[in-house]
C-alpha cells in the first residue's frame, strides 16, 4: 500500500476488501491519513469503516 505507483497502492487497497484481516488495519488508516492521491485516501476510509461494521477491529 506504500508503492510509489498510485495504480499499485489502489490495487492493494481492493486485494484487502476481499479478506478482512486486523492487521490491515494500521496500513489502511496510514493510506487514509498520508496518501497523495485523494480517491486512495477516500477509499481507505471506506475499507476502515467497513472493516469496523463487520467487527474485523476486535478479531485482532
């Protein structure tokens, strides 16, 4: 999710929508805070609030 290539970063960020795993976690709130690209930010914000509803926070 760090890849110099923004096209790498977003097909990361959907590869983890797929198995929701608490150790995303800390990379996807680092891509909502940090990343350039404004879509990937919103996008990670997405994946964090959806890995929230379904729980994936108190499986870690």
């Amino acid at each position: 999710m760090r890849h110099a290539d923004p096209r790498v970063r977003e097909t990361a960020l959907w590869s983890v929508s797929y198995v929701p795993y608490p150790n995303y976690l800390p990379e996807l709130s680092f891509v909502r805070d940090n990343d350039v690209v404004e879509d990937l930010r919103d996008t990670a914000g997405i994946l964090l609030e959806g890995f929230d509803d379904s729980g994936v926070a108190e499986q870690g």
